[in-house]
C-alpha cells in the first residue's frame, strides 16, 4: 500500500475525481450515479431516524435486514440462507471484503483473484498478509473471458481463498454458468473457500444472466457471497453491504467484523430492508443503463476508440491503441486537458509489471492501452461526454 518513495497512494478513484474537479471535465471515472434512488427508499431512512434509530443497532445488522436478504436470495436464485446465523450485514461491501479477506486467510495462504481486479480486493489481500495470485480475463469480441486451464493452474495447495467478481468490475463481464462452474471444480478440489463480490448483481444487459457462485451444486457451504445496496438502489454513500455463508464462516468473519466498525449504519438498514423486498427499482435501473451504454458505446466508437461492449455493471473498457494512445495511464492524464473528461486507466486493476512473478504474469501489459469510462450518469451529461470525446479524431 505503500508507493517506494514512502508516501501512501489514495485510491484510482479519488486520484481521478480529484482530476476532474480541478479540470472542471466530466467524471466518467469514479462510479456513482448523478442521480440518487427512489424517494420511497429515502423516506423510509428519514422516518427511521424520526422513530428513533439511531443508537448502536444490533451486530449483525438488524434482523429485518437480515430476513429481507435471506428473502431476497431465495426469491431471486432459490438460495436457502438463514437469516439469524447465515447474514451478516456490513459496511458496504467494502467492509464484508476486508472483513471476509482478514478474517480467512493470512500469512503463507494464497487469495486467487481475476484480473484486472477491483482496487480493494488487492489492498485486503496484502492487508491480510496473504499472497495474491492472479488469473486473466482475456479481451475477445464476446466480453473479456476467462481460459479454463489459466483457472487450474492457478488454484493449488496454497489457496486459501478464490475471490470472483461477477458481473466484474472494471471490464463489465458478466461470468457464464460454464465459466462459474470450472471455478468452482478447482475451488473444490483443493477445498479451497470461495468469496464472490456481487455488488453488480441487478445491473445486467442483453441476455445476460446472473449467475450466484452458491447456486451451483454443492458451492453453497464453501462460498461466501457479498453484495451491497449501493449499485442496486442507487445509493452509494449510505454504505450498506452484507454477505451470507455458511454460519461457521459468517461467525469468523463477524468476529472481525466488531472490530472494524462495531456496527453499520443504524437508520439505512431498515430502508434498505424495505427495498430489498420490491425488484422494480433495479429492473427500471437496468433498463435505463442499457440505453445509457448503448449510448456511450456508440460515442466512443465514434471517436475513435475499439470498445468491448459490457453485458453488466456500469463500465465499458474502451482501447485507445486505434488512437495513437498506447498508455492508459497517459491518455486518463491528457483525456481532461484534450477533450474534457476524465476516465481510469485499466492497469489499475492489474498488478504493476515485474512484481511477484510467482503470482503469474500479469495482464497489465495485455491491457496497457485500455481505459474504463462510466455511464452511470444522466443521458444529457453522456451526450456532452460523448461530443467533446469527438475532439480526439
Ligand atoms: N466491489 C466492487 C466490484 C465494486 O465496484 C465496489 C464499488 N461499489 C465495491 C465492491 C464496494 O461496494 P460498497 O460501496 O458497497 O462498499
Ligand atoms: N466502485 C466504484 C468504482 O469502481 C468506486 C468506489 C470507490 O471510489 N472506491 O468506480
């Protein structure tokens, strides 16, 4: 976490936010939406503080909170998750990864993880003192894809943890069953335990489906699943996550849990409870982000750029090889001073070239030239992000 000079780096994220409030560019790059969820949900949280919670709420989050997760899985995938020992609810599901992450590997384990991979998978993993090993997702006109034998070469005796994120930030994938399974045989084989980041569960496009790790034959008692409400209801800043697992896991990682935050934020929990029960507001959030990737998508290729058109989450990675930009990095440092906005360098999700051969090669190099944009934004603000994107021709 520390750069070699010593000083310690901030997130892509706020780098990048940072640059676009400077420049005055739009924001393509941090993910959060320019519009908040529904009005119902935010009542819910206002009438919650006006009826008196906001004291300590219960450890484990509060137990109708608890029971509209355990709803929600089965209604959803046909998941039988018991609300009282099986849910824990956290701080975002940035705090169920850390939690997760420090709880159940350490020193000596190695944490398997895709890559390009989210920002914080990799700070847990060498938080917790574990060594991350990395399997490439592989550009192909069909979304970037996973080789199989890639998969079983990387998880051996050591593997402690394989952590998937599906639909994956940042390349915008959404894993097949097929590909879920050969992840999962290799998990088995070596009982290793696997964690899956789902926050983009709901924001899926086309004919894509997704697929819960624990809804595949036998996964469910060696797989912890995390989600959040933020992407799902559009609420990113009230940073209410969970996870449910086997109980056994849930405890270790409750265990950690108290002592990161205690608990999680009093008020939100019974709002999101009650958003959890309507699937409506995430169906219209889906459709609406279909048109808006469509959207950016049709720009970029306008502009210039060669795109690999995502079937979930609010990402597309775009290549600015086609352009002249064979740096990613260099182009998301000109891209607000050429053309007024701001996106992130997919190399940071990857590991740095040349460090920890044996975690495998990294496809930094692979992917140098490619960049990740945003479209979780109002349709007139894509629209001027996508004119200006026309200077770069
Ligand atoms: N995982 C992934 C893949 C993400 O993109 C994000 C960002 N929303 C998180 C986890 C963190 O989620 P939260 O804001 O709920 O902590
Ligand atoms: N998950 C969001 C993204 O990938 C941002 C989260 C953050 O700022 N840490 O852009």
């Amino acid at each position: 976490l520390l750069r070699p000079d010593g000083t310690v780096a901030s997130t892509i994220f706020a780098e990048m936010t940072n640059l676009a409030a400077r420049t005055g560019a739009i924001n393509l790059g941090q993910g959060f939406p320019d519009v908040d969820g529904p009005h119902a949900i935010k009542a819910a949280a206002i009438r919650a503080i006006e009826h008196g919670h906001n004291q300590y709420p219960p450890g484990t989050g509060t137990p109708e909170l608890r029971r509209a997760v355990a709803d929600h899985q089965r209604r959803r995938y046909g998941l039988d998750v018991d609300p009282d020992t099986e849910v824990l609810v956290t701080t975002g599901a940035t705090e169920a990864l850390a939690a997760t992450i420090l709880a159940l590997a350490g020193p000596g384990d190695e944490v398997v993880t895709l890559e390009p991979f989210y920002d914080s998978h990799a700070a847990c993993i060498a938080l917790a003192g574990a060594t991350h090993v990395t399997v490439p997702l592989h550009p192909t006109p069909d979304g970037f894809r996973l080789d199989p034998a890639q998969v079983r070469a990387a998880v051996g005796p050591r593997t402690r943890l394989v952590l998937v994120n599906t639909p994956h930030n940042p390349t915008g994938t959404v894993l097949t069953c097929a590909e879920l399974q050969v992840v999962a045989d290799a998990a088995r084989a070596v009982d290793a335990i696997v964690v899956t980041d789902e926050v983009y569960e709901h924001l899926v496009y086309d004919d894509a489906v997704h697929v819960p790790v624990a809804s595949l034959p036998g996964m469910a008692e060696r797989t912890i699943t995390i989600s959040s409400a933020g992407k799902t209801f559009s609420f990113t800043g009230w940073k209410v996550g969970w996870l449910h697992g086997p109980a056994h896991l849930v405890e270790a990682v409750r265990t950690v849990k108290q002592f990161l935050t205690y608990t999680s934020g009093s008020p939100f929990q019974p709002a999101i409870a009650q958003a959890l029960a309507d699937d409506e507001a995430p169906r219209a959030l889906a459709a609406s982000l279909a048109t808006r990737r469509d959207l950016l998508c049709e720009g970029l290729v306008s502009a210039g750029f060669e795109v690999v058109v995502p079937r979930g989450t609010y990402f597309v990675v775009a290549d600015g090889a086609p352009l002249g930009f064979d740096d990613g990095v260099e182009l998301c440092r000109r891209l607000p001073g050429l053309a007024g906005v701001v996106a992130v360098p997919v190399s940071a999700f990857c590991r740095a070239p040349g460090t920890d051969e044996a975690s495998g090669p990294t496809a930094a190099l692979a992917l140098a030239s490619r960049v990740r944009f945003t479209f979780v934004k109002r349709e007139d603000v894509l629209r001027d992000a996508v004119r200006r994107l026309g200077a770069l021709r």
